[in-house]
C-alpha cells in the first residue's frame, strides 16, 4: 500500500509538467491566432462605443450607363420576381462599376431592375430600366472607421468573413479557457490571481446592474 502511494506520488508531478506542457502550447498556439483579430477588435471596440464623436464625411459616387443592345432583351418584359441578375448582365455591370452583382437578388417590378449594393464600411445601389436599359449606380462610402466597425459587427462582409469570424471566436475561448487553467496551475504561488479573476467577473456585473436600465 505504502509502494503505491509512493508510486502516485511520484507521477503527481509527471502529470503536472505534461499538462503545463500542453496547455502553454495550444495558449500560444491560440494566442498566434487570434492577435491579429484581438487587436483589430480591441480597436473597433473602442471606436463603436465612441461612434458619435467620430464623424465621418461619406463619399457619394453617380454613374449613370445604359446596357448594350444585345442584354437589353436579358431584362425586358413585365413580370414582378425576386431573382438574381442574369449572369452577361451581371458581368457587364461588375466589368463597367465593379458593383459585385453577380450572384446578388434583385427585386424586378415592372417597370425597373433593383439590386441594393450593402458593403462594409457603406452603401449603395442600382436599378435598370426595362425598357430603355438605362442604369444608374450609387456608391456611398464613409470612411476606413466605418469599414473595420462593420467587419467587427461581420456586417455585410460575406460568407467567407463569416466563417473567419466563427474561427477567431473558437481561437479565442480556446486562449481564454487555457489562461484559466494556468491561472489554476499558477494561483498557489501568486496570490493576486483569483482576487484579480474575480474582480474581472464582478466589475461588468455591478456596472451592468447599476448604470444599465
């Protein structure tokens, strides 16, 4: 009995070094990650809540255009859908505005073509007409500020961002999940350590309780 308590105790701190071992690793690892995205969301974060003293000038751009003869017959008619562009017209518009058409769901009435254009950091929109095939474009843009606030927010950003943003967020529990456990692993020679966690548990929920109704 004595030979395998000695035996537990000797492995004791075997098992201590390999998980200090593999925590410090996915915590760097994770930290690698998501510092990049730490920072730019930090940032944001401070421009969001400080968003009316941060006045921003948008920029407004017009075109007007009409549509080749040979796609005007891709528009025409007077049926009332929602559907996307047809794809040559779609084409036409990317080449000539650069308005990311393509694949985008159009709201056809009978008398014009709607598209609205949202994109981070602004707007904008076109319509055709269909029977003339007249376009027009609008482009409002409102800054560098603007922009990364509406990729914080993941809004309007696409699918790819999206997933980029479900992949920073699950770097980041994973960074916060093993700095609690080496906290746990460091706390007996640091003191400070769970008066600090607390603190950072009870501070938001006072101020919440509080300055929030």
């Amino acid at each position: 009995m004595g030979q395998l308590q000695a035996n537990a105790e000797s492995m004791r701190p075997q098992r201590r070094a390999f998980w200090m071992r593999q925590l410090h690793q996915w915590h760097w690892i994770s930290s690698a990650l998501c510092l990049v995205g730490l920072l730019l969301f930090a940032l944001t974060g401070i421009t969001l809540n400080h968003a009316r003293q941060i006045e921003a000038t948008p920029r407004v751009t017009h075109r007007n255009l009409v549509l080749p003869t040979e796609l005007r017959v891709a528009v025409d008619g007077d049926d009332a859908r929602k559907a996307a562009l047809p794809t040559a017209v779609a084409a036409w518009l990317d080449d000539q505005l650069q308005a990311h058409a393509a694949g985008r769901v159009a709201e056809w009435s009978v008398d014009e073509v709607y598209l609205s254009l949202p994109r981070p950091g602004g707007d904008g929109w076109l319509s055709i007409d269909r029977a003339s095939g007249a376009v027009e474009y609008e482009l409002t843009r409102r800054g560098a500020i603007a922009y990364l606030n509406d990729l914080h927010k993941g809004r309007n950003a696409g699918a790819a961002w999206s997933w980029f943003l479900d992949v920073f967020a699950l770097a980041c529990l994973v960074f916060a999940i093993t700095g609690l456990f080496l906290l746990k692993l460091h706390a007996a020679r640091r003191t400070s350590t769970w008066p600090l966690v607390s603190l950072g548990l009870v501070l938001p929920v006072v101020l919440a309780l509080i300055f929030i109704h």
